[in-house]
C-alpha cells in the first residue's frame, strides 16, 4: 500500500513538472512571436566594420557645426550639396559636400579657422587638405584615419539669387522590416506617412505587410542584392546575386515579390555590386515595370545604375539623399536628421532612409516638430520621377 501512495506522488510531480516545462515553453515562444525568434541580418553594408570610422566622422560633423554657430552663419548659407556612399573594401563610409556661404573673405577665413580649431583635439585622427580653388573661395578636404570624409567649400562674394520660394518635401521610408512586429507597428504610429519596405524571406514579412495594408501605408519589398564583401556580409534569403542568370534572377525576383502582397514598389537592400551591373538590373528593372512597381535606389554605393536606368526606361523612380541611423548614436541620427530638412530646403525634396531601430524610433518622434517646420512630409510615391 505504501508503495502505491509513493508511485502516485511521483506520478503526480512528474505531471506537474511537466506542466510547467510546457507552461514555459509555451510563454516563450508566445513571446518571440511577438518580438522575432530569428537572428536579425546586418541592416546595411555600412553596418560592418566602420564603428570607429562612424564615431569619427559624427566628432566631425559636431566640429564643423559647432564653427558654424560660433560664425553666425545663416542656415539658408548652409548649403548640404550631396552624401555619396564610399568604400574601400574594409570601410564603408558617406562622403559629404558641403557649401557655406560667407558675406565676405574675412569672415570665410574667420570660419576656416574656427574649423581647423573645432577639429584640432583630433588631429591624431583627422587631417585638412587644402584644395585648388576658384578665386572667391576656400576649398578643403577633411580626412579621417586618411580617408577623406567631407570636401568643404567656403564661399564668398556675390551669390546667385535666391530661388523662388516653395515648400520643400521630405519622403521617409523604414528598410528592413520582418524581424520585429511590435518595432514596426512603432513607425507605423508616428504621425507621419512613412514608406515601409520589408525584407521578403523574414519571419513576420506577412504579418507586417498586412497591417501596412490595413493601415494604408505606402508597401514596399526591401529586394536583397549582393553586396562588394559578399559573402563576409551577407544580405539574407531572397537573394539577387550577379552570378545567376537571366531566368535565376526572374524565378527569385518572383519569389521575392509574391512574398510581400500589396507591395507598391521596390528598393534595394545593400546590393553595391549588383546594382553596378547593368545587365542585371536591367533584367529586374524590366520585370518590375511588367508589374506597374515604382523602383527607388538605396544608393549603397555612388556607381548604381538602378536610379539612371529606370529613368530611361520609364519607371516611376526616385533615390535615397541620406541613410539616418548608420551611425545609431543620438547625435549622429540627429545630425543626418538636419541635413535631410537642409538638403529638402534647398533642393526641394528629399528622402531619407532608416531602419527598424528603437533609436531612430525615439529620434524620429523628437524631431517631428522640426520636420514639419516649413517642410510637408509626404509619401514616397510624391517623390517620384
């Protein structure tokens, strides 16, 4: 008898251990379900090795402004004329050229060397090249661990006059969604119309693309394309390499895009060596038109030939002025922030590309008093050329 009473306890623990392991598990997975269980890719190729390189460049930037305050430069003399992708094979870096507009030759020497001051605690990492310039202006190089990173131009004397005035536009478009529902439903929550592009072989590609629909939001396949470094960085499942041929890239393409339903358009994701390949992306470019998307370039890297030959081939287009979050420190998000509404004031449009960060979220949120300050923030498809 007492042998019974003893089995029955036993038994009676092992099921209840058993209910909790199950219990367990059960929480757990319903956890990851929201949050994604899956290892998140590198977002962007300039993600890999350029951490110290990116902490340079963001002190660079905080000097140059740091001058520009000190000056009393007008923002409307602040010219932000293009951020172009670079990259050595190890770096991956975004180039700036910048214009500033002084009244007289004075003060543009006064803010050449304001800067050269800002950037002085650094001189073991930075450097200033001095450039050939025109007659009514100073041109310099700035170059990080001897990798050139800014070209300045300090001009001065007679200016064009000024444009007639017009409401600049910004386009905003999160890359990179799939792996992290809630983080995505986050973006969707700013008030704002935000294109949302997401990877195709992730493990909430559909979730998320369903209530992108449902919300009406602007839907877009991030396509994965190889990359220079491939395959020490790798762009994930789905990928469009130059080695496939024309039929290869046409049967993955088709997967690619029946993964995301009511997807509007395309945008690359890395791809700096198939979007050079004119052949390749003709062949995608081709298929893309067949089925009325629109192509926006990610530009990773400055010879893409995506932007330039979808122009030709009638595509509604566009291309990416300036990537926010490469460098997630708050400072940095908020500096590429500010020349996104330069680059939009000045030019009259801009798009701005980020990723499905919590510190680009939280930057985003802070800034959209500033974004909307003069500037109407519109949906891709009004970018589009």
């Amino acid at each position: 008898m007492k042998r019974k009473k003893t089995k029955h306890w036993v038994l009676l623990i092992f099921l209840v251990f058993s209910l909790c392991v199950a219990v367990f598990i059960f929480g757990c997975l319903w956890f990851l379900k929201g949050k994604g269980s899956s290892p998140v890719p590198l977002y962007e190729e300039a993600y890999s090795g350029s951490g110290e390189l990116s902490g340079v460049i963001r002190k660079i930037d905080l000097s140059i402004y740091d001058a520009l305050y000190r000056s009393r430069i007008p923002e409307k003399n602040v010219v932000f004329q293009g951020v172009e992708p670079r990259d050595t094979g190890k770096q991956h870096w975004e180039f700036t050229r910048l214009l500033v507009r002084c009244p007289d030759k004075a003060r543009a020497r006064d803010l050449l060397g304001r800067i050269r001051k800002a950037l002085s605690p650094l001189k073991q990492k930075v450097s200033v090249r001095k450039e050939k310039s025109a007659s009514r202006a100073f041109s310099f190089s700035i170059l990080a661990n001897g990798l050139p990173t800014h070209r300045v131009v300090l001009s001065f004397g007679a200016f064009p006059p000024a444009r007639q005035k017009y409401r600049a536009r910004i386009a905003l478009i999160i890359d990179d969604l799939g792996y992290d529902p809630g983080l995505a439903r986050g973006f969707m929550d700013l008030e704002i119309p935000v294109g949302l592009s997401v990877l195709p072989c992730a493990p909430f590609t559909r979730r998320i693309a369903a209530e992108a629909r449902k919300r009406g939001c602007v839907l877009m396949v991030h396509l994965p394309m190889e990359p220079k470094r491939y395959p020490a960085v790798n762009p994930g499942p789905g990928t469009l390499y130059t080695s496939m041929d024309a039929e290869q890239i046409l049967h993955q393409l088709s997967e690619d895009l029946d993964q995301v339903p009511g997807a509007r358009g395309v945008n690359n994701h890395m791809g700096s060596l198939f979007t050079e390949d004119r052949d390749k992306m003709t062949v995608v470019l081709r298929a893309l038109k067949r089925r009325h998307l629109f192509f926006v370039d990610s530009r990773t890297t400055p010879e893409s030939v995506g932007y330039d030959l979808a122009r030709k081939m009638g595509i509604p287009t566009a291309r990416r002025t300036v990537f926010l979050d490469n460098d997630l420190h708050p400072e940095a998000i908020e500096s590429q922030v500010r020349r996104l509404l330069n680059m939009a004031r000045h030019k009259g449009w801009a798009i701005g590309i980020g990723h499905p960060h919590q510190e680009t979220l939280m930057l985003l949120k802070k800034s959209l008093p500033a974004l909307r300050d003069g500037v109407d923030i519109v949906p891709v498809l009004e970018l589009l050329g």
